[in-house]
C-alpha cells in the first residue's frame, strides 16, 4: 500500500513538473514574438511604404484606398539638401479621380484624367507642386550666405571639378565649392544666373555668395599658401555654393532626348509614370525654362550638339545636373548662362529654341514671374536690384552690358509667347 502510495506521489509530481515546463516554455516563446515584435523593422511596414512609393504609378496612388495612403509630409526622410523635409506639401485626396466604384462596390481603374495634373491647359497643378520639397529656400539661401561670409576658410581642395574650383571647408565644418573664374565673366555668369533663379522661385540652385580672395583678409588667411600655389590674384571675386552631399548623376528623361516625343499636356506623354518619374518631370520643365532664358548651353543643349559625333550621349548623365537621394534637381555650374551664354548665342541658339518648344508644361510659379516680366519688361531691373541687394561685391563684379540685358528681356518675351502658344494649342483638348 505504502509503495502504491509512493508511486502514485511520484506519477503527480512529474506531472507537475511537465505542466510547470510547458507553460514556462509557452511563456518565453510569446514574450520572445513580442519582444521582436518590438526590436526588428516589420516587413510591411511605414517605411516599405515610403521605399515603395516612388516605383508606383500615379494612378496606383490614387487607387490607395484613403487609410493606407503614407502621408508624404509626415516622413521622417531626411534630405541630404541641407536637412530640411523632403515634402513641402502633404499629398491629401479629397475625391480619387482614378477610380471608379462599380453598381457591386467594387473599384476599378479608369485611365488617368490630364485634369488629375495638369490645370489651365500647361500648368502642373498644385498636387504636382506638392510633390516637390522646398528646395533651396530663400530663407535657407539668407541664413546660409551670412554664415559663409562671416566664416573662415580653413583648407582648400579639390572635389568641386576642374583645378580652378576648389572646395573650401569652413572653420565650423561646412563646405563650399569655391569657383575662381578664368576670366571675370564666369564668376558674374554664375552669379546672375543664381540671382535670376531666385527672381523667377525655381529653388534647384544651391545658395551662392560672392567673396574678395585677399591673404590679409580674416576669412582667407588660413589659407594663404594654398592661394599662393593655385595663383589666385588677390582681390578676385569668387563664388561661393553651399557644397551638398550624396548627390548623384542624372540622366535627360526619355521625352526630351532628342528621338523624343517632347513633354506636353498628353495624356500619352505622362500616363503611366510613376510618382518619382512625375516629380522628376516637374522639374526639368522648370529646368528647361531656365536654361532658355541664361541661354547655358553647357547642360542639355551641349548633349544635343554632341549627338552628332556621339549617338548615346543622352544616356549618359546630363552635364551640370545632380539629384538630391530625395530626388530634388540640383543645377550646378551655370557659370555659361548670360554672359558667356549670350556671346555665343548664335552657335546654339537653333538647340536652345528646339528645346523649349518641345515642351508645353510649366509650374505656374516660374509661368507668372514671366509673365510679369514680360508685361513690366523689367526683367533686367528687377535682376539687378536683387543682386545689388543681396551683394556688396555687385558694384566690382559688375553687371551685364546694356545689350546682354535687352537679350534677357527678348527671351523673357519669347517664353511668354511660348507659353501663350501652348495654351492656344492645349487648353481646348
Ligand atoms: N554644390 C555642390 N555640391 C556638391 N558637389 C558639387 C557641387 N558643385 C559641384 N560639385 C561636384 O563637382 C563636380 C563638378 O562640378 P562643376 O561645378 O560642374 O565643375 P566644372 O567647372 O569642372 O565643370 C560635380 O559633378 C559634382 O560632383
Ligand atoms: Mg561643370
């Protein structure tokens, strides 16, 4: 009886210890999800969405059912600009224009309406806007240029292009591409050609100052040797761009290559792009006006010129243009525009008119600065207020000839007449 009893007690205890083990077991495999739950990314997650985005069509945007839809102003993606967030705007859908609900509830894909975004026959509407960031902003260009003139240059070297440029590090460890111009006309291209973008609210360019090179100066003293060696005169202007990181290559979009259909507001030259492909395309419209207007035949229209001799120029990257990670345009080196641009116009000026007649698609803040330009014709005037205001140096820089400012206000006038021309031909489709 005593050993039954025995056996018994035994038989209980293991089985206490096996329930004991189980539910320990069971315990340490849910904290164990939860905890990874909390410590690793979940595949599907914000984040993915974000990634996901700018491979998505427009139209597959707008088929995103409202709660799934990422707000694009809430991401957290840093800009390699200069910090700020990426999206100045938030993408926000009162009615989805590309969908379609059914007599049974379900949604099908209706092709993509113009109206979705383009307004006024060749504008980019505002949901196009949206979907660029700030870019460089004036109060971001203001902030920038105080602090590089006030700062000190501690090294000079390479990583701006050719000898002559040089990138300069300040004392508080930003940088800046230092452009010694071969001949005084570079330095005041590039100048005006920032100053002109700036009138005209196309924020791609990075923020420039002027500064007078001189050993005996605080700014420059540090590096007075290395000046020496480049034989930098002393008291030449130079100018200074705010130096951005992580910017990579960009190549010229299909439809402005030349065996290109041109970019205008067609329902077969914009549908089907995707979101990062139609912010891209916002800004080469600006970007085409630009170098119209500078007549800079260093950036598109020299790789439509060299396609005689080189026929896969185009699917190179375009010179002088680099892009953001967050996708932002960035125009370097328009040191050609104006000056330099102007004297040689009669070399390019055929590519400069093909180029902008091949496209009929404008933002409507760089339309209605030409347009007041063109109706005040003080393109000039209004050029050389903003660069007397925003540079002391403007009076030993000096400013375009009396001729090079009447060529200005001519292509201001030419663009107004364009843009009135397109919408002859597209504002009734
Ligand atoms: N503001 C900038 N920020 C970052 N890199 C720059 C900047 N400006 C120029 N660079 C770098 O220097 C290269 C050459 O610049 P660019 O101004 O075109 O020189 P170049 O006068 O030799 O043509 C660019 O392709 C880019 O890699
Ligand atoms: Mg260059």
């Amino acid at each position: 009886m005593r050993i039954l009893l025995a056996n018994s007690l035994a038989v209980i205890f293991l089985c206490a210890c096996a329930s004991v083990f189980y539910v320990w077991t069971g315990l340490e495999r849910a904290l164990g999800r939860y905890k990874r739950g909390l410590g690793e990314p979940r595949s599907n997650g914000f984040r993915d969405q974000l990634g996901d985005l700018s491979r998505k069509t427009f139209r597959a945007l707008l088929a995103m059912p409202g709660a799934q839809r990422p707000h694009l102003g809430d991401s957290d993606n840093t800009n390699n600009f200069t910090g700020r967030g990426y999206f100045a705007g938030t993408l926000t859908y009162g009615k989805q224009p590309g969908l379609n609900v059914s007599n049974s509830g379900a949604m099908k894909e209706v092709p993509i309406r113009l109206s979705d975004l383009v307004e006024d026959g060749v504008f980019w509407n505002d949901r196009m806007d949206a979907l660029l960031s700030a870019g460089f902003s004036e109060a971001h260009a203001q902030t920038w240029r105080q602090r590089a003139r006030a700062s000190r240059v501690v090294s000079l070297e390479p990583g701006c292009g050719r000898t002559s440029n040089r990138l300069a590090r300040f004392s508080d460890g930003t940088k800046a591409c230092v452009r010694y111009g071969i001949n005084a006309d570079q330095v005041l291209g590039e100048t005006l050609s920032y100053y002109l973008a700036s009138l005209l609210g196309i924020a791609n360019l990075p923020p420039l100052a002027l500064s007078q090179v001189s050993p005996s100066s605080e700014q420059w003293a540090t590096v007075k040797e290395d000046m020496a060696d480049l034989q930098w005169s002393d008291k030449a202007v130079v100018s200074l761009t705010e130096w951005v990181a992580n910017l990579t290559g960009v190549v010229t979009p299909a439809p402005l290559r030349q065996e290109g259909r041109g970019l205008n507001p067609l329902r077969a030259d914009l549908d089907n792009r995707t979101l990062g492909e139609l912010q891209e395309l916002v800004q080469w419209t600006d970007l085409i006006v630009f170098d119209y207007l500078t007549a800079n035949f260093d950036r598109l229209v020299s790789n439509l010129f060299s396609l005689q001799w080189d026929s896969r120029v185009m699917e190179r990257d375009t010179n002088n243009l680099l892009k953001s990670p967050a996708g932002d345009l960035v125009f370097v080196d328009n040191e050609a525009g104006l000056v330099h641009g102007y004297r040689v116009l009669h070399m390019w000026e055929q590519y400069h008119k093909t180029l902008l007649s091949s496209v009929c698609l404008f933002r409507k803040r760089t339309a209605s600065r030409i347009i007041e330009m063109h109706q005040k014709r003080d393109a000039p005037s209004r050029l050389l207020g903003l660069y007397q205001d925003s540079e002391s140096l403007a009076p030993v820089l000096g400013f375009l000839s009396d001729e090079q400012a009447g060529v200005l206000q001519e292509r201001i006038d030419y663009i107004y007449k364009h843009i009135l021309n397109c919408k002859r031909t597209y504002s009734q489709l």
